[in-house]
C-alpha cells in the first residue's frame, strides 16, 4: 500500500464524502487532516516497539577526539542495547553508560593513564562520547533504531510522507487502524472499537516482530545433538553452548 490507498482506504472506512485522489500537496481539509493523521501514526509507531524493519546499523571511523563527530545518523532514535563495537580491535564498547558512571571512570584517580582497550560511551548534547578516546582511524560501529517509519518508492527510508507514492516500513494495515482511531477520536465520534482493534492488531505485530528467545534442552546438552547458531558470538565456534 502507498501512502493515497492508505488514506483512500481510511475516507472509504470512515465515510468521508470525498475519497482523495492526492494527499500530499491536496487543499483539501480531509486530505490534509489524513496526511496529519498518517505522520502522527508512523511516528507513534516507529518508537513503540524495536521494529526489525527499522533496525539498522551505522559504521564511522573515530577522529582521534572524545566526542565522535559524525557518528549519531539521521533518523537516530535510540541504540540497541550491547551493540557498539571497536571492529578494528574486534572488542565491545560499553553503554550506553550513564552521566555519574562515565564521569567516573574517566576522572577516578586509578584510571589516570588509562588508554584501554576496554572503552565505555554515553550521549552528550546528542553526540556520542567514547572514553578512553579510540585512536584514529578505529572502525566502530553499531545497530540502532531509525525513526525512519516510511519509505520512498526507490526504497529510501524516510521520517515524514513526503509523496502519495511513499510507502510506510511498518506494517500498513496497522497504519490504516491508527488513523481511522485517530480520525474518529478527533471528530468526536465512537472510537471505542477502533481503538480496540488498532491496538489488538499492534500487541499481534509487536509479538510477530520480535525474536524469539532461544530455548536449550537438557536433551541438547548430555546428547550432544546439534544447536542452531543463531549468529551470537560465542567461545564454542557457534555451537551456541
């Protein structure tokens, strides 16, 4: 679906008297409200869940300073958890680490001269800071998640629907239930089961999206029985025990 039978599909639900033939750049009071409705809607989802859609890694190279310029991408909402990593050393970066703990560490006496190769970051005023500084040209990188809940039709991720051909990273049918809820809602109108099944369908994709935790079996251990790797790092070459 593209953002106009997003929205055609919405007018039609809720009995608007005209279904748009454009949104984006529209007069139109409904296709503007719709065009309101859809942005709040894609924005609301992209920070409810770690969406894998929405998962993305970024790699930079340190500049020999603390503060890593550069390193914090657009779209950036938030890191995922235990994923920032000196590839040039093969080693992890610990954090995101609190203001005490990271002031701490870099100014305790016992950590005076301390060069690494553990490392600790934090945010600062948006950027990232990496303590003991990484020598330049040190590749690090991280997995994050984009604030990026559309897409253009060429596949460039996008914040904000900025044509009727967009199509959104999430899935569309759950942005269809968010805006008919918001619609009714703010025209005062019955939203009660709107709401319902906007939310029933967003616990539902929330549950399919997310990994499954992986379970081992005693039977695994003491038979020896081959484990699926699952891509973690491990020290048994990928037996995954």
């Amino acid at each position: 679906m593209t953002l106009l039978t997003i929205c055609q599909a919405v007018a039609d639900d809720i009995g608007l008297d005209v279904r748009p033939v454009s949104v984006v750049g529209n007069p139109d009071t409904d296709a503007q409200r719709l065009l309101r409705f859809a942005a709040r809607v894609g924005s609301d989802l992209a920070s409810r869940a770690p969406w894998q859609a929405l998962r993305l890694v970024h790699t930079f190279t340190a500049g020999g300073a603390e503060t890593q310029a550069g390193a914090i991408p657009a779209g950036f909402l938030r890191f995922s958890p235990e994923t920032l990593w000196d590839e040039t050393n093969g080693l992890p970066i610990t954090g995101q680490v609190g203001a005490t703990e990271y002031q701490a560490r870099k100014y305790n006496l016992a950590s005076a001269g301390y060069a690494g190769p553990l490392r600790w970051f934090t945010r600062r005023a948006d950027a990232l800071l990496i303590w003991p500084v990484p020598p330049s040209g040190t590749v690090i990188s991280f997995a994050y998640q984009s604030g990026a809940f559309c897409q253009s039709a060429g596949g460039t991720p996008q914040a904000a629907w900025l044509a009727d051909t967009d199509t959104g990273r999430i899935s569309e049918e759950l942005i269809t239930l968010g805006m008919i809820y918001r619609f009714l809602l703010a025209d005062g109108q019955p939203f009660g089961q709107a709401q319902a099944d906007y939310e029933r369908r967003l616990a539902l994709e929330i549950t399919s999206d997310a990994p499954r935790a992986r379970v081992l079996a005693a039977g695994d251990i003491f038979a020896r029985r081959s484990v699926r790797f699952t891509g973690e790092p491990t020290s048994t070459g990928g037996r995954g025990f």
